[in-house]
C-alpha cells in the first residue's frame, strides 16, 4: 500500500496544510510518495524531502504546472495515479480544485474533507455544516481523499526522502490570464496561532479597521462571516465558514458575528473562542469559552488599548 500526497506550496516552500495532510496519511499506513507540481519548484521540493514519514518526493517540471492549473495539474498526477493506493491533498481550494477532477479521470468517489482515520479504507466526515459526523467506507481501489487540515497535528521534520524528477510537458487546455492576488503582513488565515473575525455589524469597510487595530496588536489573522464578505467589507480570502476558510486557531475573536450554522461550521474547532455581541442571544454565545455582551464599538477598542499598554 503506497499513498501519494498531492503537496500545497507557493514554489519557494510548503504550505502548513502539507504536513497536516502527511499526518493523515501515516495514519493510513503504508509508504508515503509528496507530489510537487509547478516548474522548478526547488525550494518546496527540498523542504519535502524532509517531512517526516515520508520515502519519495516526485516532483513535476512544466511550463503548464507553473501556475497550478487544475486541467494541467489533474493531468500530470493521472501519469502516476494509478500507481498509489490512496492519493491524498489538503481540503484548501488548492486541493479542492484538482483533486475532483482525478477522482472522476479514475471514475472513482472522493471522500472529502475527512477528519479520522479509523483504517485504510474507512473515514469520517462532517455532514450538516459539522452538526454531525459520517463514517464512510470506501471499496473503491484508488481512494481520492481531501484531509481536514485542522483536525491533524503537524507532521515532524528530519526525514530523507528520495527525490524523482518528472518533466510535463502537455499542454494545458486551460490558459493562465493573470493573477490577483491579496497580501499581507499579517500571518495567513487558516495556519494563524489568533484569528480576529469580524461580521455584519461592523457595518461598513471603514468601521473594520477596528478589526484590523485588534488583530495588528495580536499578531493575528483577520477573518469574517459569510454575511460581512457579501457586505463588501472584507474580500473574499478572508470568509471563515462552511463555504469559506476552515481554521482551529488557539484563540478564535468572533466580533459582531451572530454565529450562524455555515460559520461555526469553519471555527468551532479552536481552542479558545472569545465571542463579542450586544446580543446576549446570539447562537454563537453557546459554543463560546468566553462571551462579552456589548457594543463593539465600545468594547473593541477599549480592549485594543488594554492590550497596547
């Protein structure tokens, strides 16, 4: 039984969610292969050479890997596909966008966002926004499976895996446009120690940068509810929640949000949730570790300025 995981990086290293996803597979049991696609992604390569647990890193060059293209991307891991017993990726919107495409190019079903491992062909799964757990056994002979980041530790480093290099050179049918993307000094969401979330009663993109004073003096990541996303006061890289960002942070800040069924669905799992509401009925008051019933505006900033001082 040999697994493959399909790694998530940015070229020069791995995203976090990558040793998350070696965790689960070790679970699992069996050689461990990481598949780096792009072109000359040296620097993630060598990192994953050094995860532990795992034996082989093959990593793909081509011109059409170099943008992470699902089309290409999809096509370049069905050249080694069907040499693996479970090929596994993080449940990111890397990993959500091709790894679809090679369960259906295997006609096999792909169990998404698993969370346990009970063995090597049987998984859970939240259903229902996360109300309930699903056990799924798969009899499929390839299983295609997104891992749940957050609900596995961190694999350690110090392995030596061997390294293979794959030329791609099809074409993808897909052309690359252009990318936008947002930065920030601020750590990244779904890997973040704090995440500050903010929601619709922030009221406008002006009033967030009370979310933004919070989170700067923390040293934490911004998040928001579906609601405030659609509001326009945050863009969408910033939505916690079933069809958002999935995060279990040591300290989740839930500012103004009301705590609908999709969010908690992305945030339920932190450690510690701090929820602030001048709602003292506000569903997310029942999951909270700590709650404090007040206007915001009044409370945030007085908190801010604790902090600071």
């Amino acid at each position: 039984m040999t697994i493959l995981i399909l790694a998530e990086h940015d070229g020069a290293s791995l995203k976090a969610a990558t040793y998350n996803t070696v965790t689960a597979a070790s679970q699992i049991g069996g050689d461990i292969h990481v598949a780096i696609l792009g072109n000359k992604a040296d620097g993630a390569t060598k990192e994953a050479t050094t995860l532990a647990g795992v034996s082989k890193v093959i990593q793909f060059n081509g011109a059409s890997l170099q943008h992470g293209l699902a089309e290409a991307s999809s096509k370049a891991l069905m050249t080694i596909a069907k040499n693996y017993s479970h090929i596994l990726a993080p449940a990111s919107t890397y990993g959500k966008n091709i790894l679809p495409r090679v369960a259906a190019l295997l006609d096999v079903m792909q169990l998404s966002d698993v969370i346990k491992v009970h063995s090597a062909d049987t998984f859970d799964r939240p259903i229902y926004a996360g109300n309930a757990i699903t056990t799924v056994k798969s009899k499929d002979a390839i299983k295609v499976i997104t891992v749940r980041p957050t609900t596995f530790d961190r694999c350690a480093s110090g392995g030596t895996a061997s390294l293979e290099t794959v030329e791609f050179n099809e074409a993808s049918p897909s052309k690359f446009i252009s990318l936008e993307a947002s930065k920030s000094d601020r750590p990244e969401l779904t890997s973040a120690r704090i995440v500050v979330s903010g929601g619709r009663a922030l009221a406008s993109k002006e009033n967030f940068k009370i979310i933004e004073e919070l989170a700067d003096t923390l040293n934490a990541a911004i998040g928001a509810s579906r609601a405030a996303v659609d509001a326009g006061y945050v863009p969408n890289d910033y939505q916690v929640g079933q069809t958002g960002k999935v995060v279990a942070p040591e300290l989740y800040i839930a500012i103004g949000i009301s705590g609908a069924i999709q969010h908690l669905a992305g945030m339920k799992d932190s450690k510690t949730i701090i929820a602030i509401n001048k709602d003292e009925d506000a569903p997310i008051f029942q999951i909270a570790d700590y709650g404090l019933v007040g206007d915001l505006f009044d409370v945030v900033p007085q908190l801010t300025s604790a902090l600071k001082n």
